[in-house]
C-alpha cells in the first residue's frame, strides 16, 4: 500500500510542477518585458524541483523494486496457479479459487494503472515545459532553458524486474499469457476426462 502511495504523491508532485509551469507560461504571455534574472530564477527552481521529484522516485523505486518483483512472481506462480487448479479441477473450490483470482487480477490492474498515469503525467510534465515561450527570452536564459530541457526529457517509468517498464501494455500481455495458459491447461483437462 505504501508503494501505490508514493506513486500518486509523485504524480501529485508532478501535476503541481505543470500548473506551476503553465501559470509561469501566461504570466510571459502576459508581460511586456521579461528580466532575465527572473527567468533564470524561474528556470532554477522548476530544475530544482523536477530534481526532488527525481530524487524521490528514484528512492521509493529502487527500495521497492525488489518487493514489486517478488509481488509479481508469487502473484502470477503460485496465487495464480492455485486459484486456477482450484477453478479447474476441484468443483468445492471453484468460488474461493475465482475469487482469489479476481482479487489478484484487480489489485495488481491498480498498481499498473497508476504506475501507467504516473508515468504519463512525467511526460504531460515535459510537454508543459516544452510549450514555454522560450523565444521572448535572452540568449543567456534560453542556454539555461536548453538545460533544463534535458532535464525534464528524461523519462519517469516505473521499472519492474529493472529491466521493464510497469505499465498497462505490460499488464495486457501478461493477462493474454495467463489466458492462454488457462485455456491450455482446460483443454488439457477436458482431453483427459473424455478419454476417462
């Protein structure tokens, strides 16, 4: 539960970084003159920010790396195979097996989802900063700018097994892959009572 609390205090650390950034955006618009030492300023702190930002994610996701890997394995292994053997074969376990099935399915559709919309919001975050009026600043402010471009280009995922990324797509084929497992394993059970 604390790992899908720190992922949404990030992306409400993000959402607020865009707002901040959008009314940085109208308030150029709107003046006629822009001093250079208070883009800079502004430059600084939204790179100052998106830092903190970074420092947390990079914290609570390498902590808990290792729990959401050992959360999917035994999730998908044995929390998996179990309620289907139970769903399959034995008739008096076929609603505990489903429900457990259920339950897991759900839970870990949640932990995909927000990590998918956090992620999402990182680059809602990029394209905020990419859409600031750059052009009405000095050469000096928009050499700051290109830094903290590249700062806010590098993507925000949520990493799982540190080499994957935690999003729906992900959810979606390990789904179709139990599914097809699933299937496998009942026609194999079918097969096996007809020939009883």
């Amino acid at each position: 539960m604390f790992y899908l609390i720190s992922i949404l205090y990030c992306k409400i650390k993000l959402l607020q970084l865009v707002d901040y950034i959008n009314q940085i955006n109208q308030k150029f618009i709107s003046e006629k003159t822009i001093d250079s030492r208070h883009v800079a300023e502004i430059i600084k702190n939204l790179v100052e920010d998106r830092l903190k930002i970074e420092i947390y994610h990079q914290n609570i996701f390498h902590e808990y790396q290792l729990y959401g890997s050992i959360y999917i394995v035994i999730g998908v292994g044995t929390l998996g195979t179990t309620s289907l053997m139970g769903i399959l074969y034995y008739s008096d376990l076929k609603l505990a097996g489903l429900t457990t099935c259920i339950g897991y399915i759900y839970y870990t559709f949640t932990i995909f989802k927000i990590s998918q919309e956090y992620s999402d919001t990182a680059v809602l975050c990029a394209n905020a900063v990419f859409s600031l009026k750059w052009y009405l600043w000095d050469v000096k402010c928009q050499k700051l700018y290109l830094i903290m471009l590249n700062q806010y280009s590098q993507k925000l995922k949520v990493p799982l097994f540190y080499f994957v990324d935690r999003d729906l797509e992900l959810f979606k084929r390990c789904f179709r892959t139990s599914y097809v497992t699933a299937n496998f394993l009942y026609t194999l059970r079918q097969k096996n009572n007809s020939k009883q």
